[in-house]
C-alpha cells in the first residue's frame, strides 16, 4: 500500500507539544499536511465559522478557526486528497459519551465523517496529582503511547476494514510506563457527573465535572469494556464509533404526529 495522506489537526493549537510530537510520529509512515489552528480551540464542539483566513506555517497551514473548521477546509480546499483525518494529539483525555460533542479534537473527526473520509482523534489522558495538568506532558516523549498506538491504526485500520463499519476512533491513550500499555477496544462511559453551584450571595455559578475527582480516587463505577476503565487501568483506549446521530420509530411519537392538529 502506498503510504497514505493524512490531514492533521487538533483543538490545542498547531504549536502544541501532542501536535508536533504527532505529526512527527505519522510522517514516518504517511505523508501529513497540517492544517490546525493557530491557537488553543478546546472544547469548542463543532463550532464552525463563515470564513476563515489561512496562514502557510512549516507543518502545513494554520488556520484562525476550529478544529471543524480545519477539517472542512483542508478536505474541500488545501487537501481534497487526503485518505485520513487524524486530529490529535490532545493534552487531556476525551472519555465518556458526554464528552464526545464538547471536545474540538473529536469534533473534527466527527466532521471527517460527513465527507465519508475515515478519522481518528487521539488524546493523552493526565491523571491527577500534585502537578497541574497544564504543566504536564511538556515533552514529546509524554505522548509517546498516544503517538505510536495512532501510528498503527494509521498503519493498519484501513486495511483491516476498520472503516467499513467504524466511521471513526477515539482513541485516548496513558503517559508512558515502564511496559508499553496494551490496546482495548471500548465504548464510551455513559457516567455523568456534572454540578451547578450556585452562589446567590455573589451571583454566579459554578460548573463542576466530578468524574475527574472520581477518577483520581480509583472511585469509578464504570466496567470493563469502557473507555474510562480502560484508560485507569493502563490502557490505550479505542472506542470504534458512527457520526450520525441514530434514529428509531417510535408508535408512541407516531400517533402524536397523527393526531396533531392546530
């Protein structure tokens, strides 16, 4: 097989430390054009922007727009050839069906599916502990794990079929350990445990998501088979997924709509 065009972006930026270290890792077997923005885009979704201006940068091309949007102008524009989009690779885990629409990074794969164009996004999870996760994974060798499970679905996914029935991955991947860390395919975690606190006296609220807390205290509910498992457990997580939302008939919402009148 001939070595495949991937478009790379992300949501951190195209400066970031997981995007070079990405890109880097992926030109060895494919060839790459990065087309990312030019700043840190997280967690913006599927935000998508009327036009964009486009900068030449050394990797490929920056882009003052989102990770939806780079998708869409690379695969229209700058690089209708490409075979794969990989987006990543994110500082900070993307676990949890409830995050799969928040997060910039899978949110360009998600727009690659519409284009029928195979995707991976690819992020690092930071457990935590007495370090920030901003000072985290300053290196490229933090995301080597994430880096080289990437690299062989790149290598491989397409071959295999992984795409006949998979429109995209998530894969999230740990730090680097002594051993490297085995692979699991999962399903996204459907725990969800955000809170609203709201602060009269000062008039504001406060939005909390606990399962980062749960997660650094091994106080998890989710089972084997899930991403969140997989990921504490020292697994690189692959989550095999479809971008369209599903539909389903419902004799309940049929008779509502036949019985609708004004």
């Amino acid at each position: 097989m001939d070595r495949p065009h991937i478009l790379l972006t992300n949501d951190d930026g195209i400066e970031s430390v997981g995007f070079v270290a990405l890109y880097d890792a992926l030109s060895e077997v494919a060839d790459v054009t990065a087309v990312a923005p030019a700043d840190d885009q997280s967690a913006v979704g599927r935000k998508m922007s009327h036009r964009v201006d486009v900068t030449e940068h050394e990797l490929g091309y920056a882009i003052e727009g989102t990770p939806a949007d780079c998708t869409v102008v690379g695969l229209e524009s700058l690089c209708p050839d490409a075979d794969m989009v990989v987006a990543g690779c994110n500082k900070g885990a993307n676990l949890g069906a409830y995050v799969l629409g928040r997060s910039g990074t899978v949110s360009a794969a998600v727009e690659a599916a519409f284009f029928d164009v195979p995707a991976i996004a690819a992020s690092l999870y930071i457990p935590a502990g007495d370090v920030p996760w901003q000072e985290a994974a300053t290196e490229p060798e933090a995301f080597r794990e994430a880096t080289d499970a990437t690299t062989y679905l790149v290598e491989n996914a397409l071959e295999a079929g992984v795409f006949e029935q998979a429109e995209y991955l998530n894969v999230n991947a740990p730090l680097p350990g002594h051993d490297p860390a085995p692979m699991q395919v999962t399903r996204p975690s459907t725990m969800y445990e955000m809170t609203a606190e709201h602060d009269a006296e000062n008039g504001h609220i406060t939005l909390t998501d606990n399962v980062w807390t749960r997660m650094r205290n091994d106080d998890i509910p989710d089972p084997d088979g899930t991403d969140r498992r997989a990921i504490v457990d020292g697994k690189v997580s692959v989550s095999p997924l479809t971008a369209p939302h599903t539909t389903e008939r419902h004799e309940s919402l049929d008779g509502l709509a036949t019985a609708y009148r004004r």
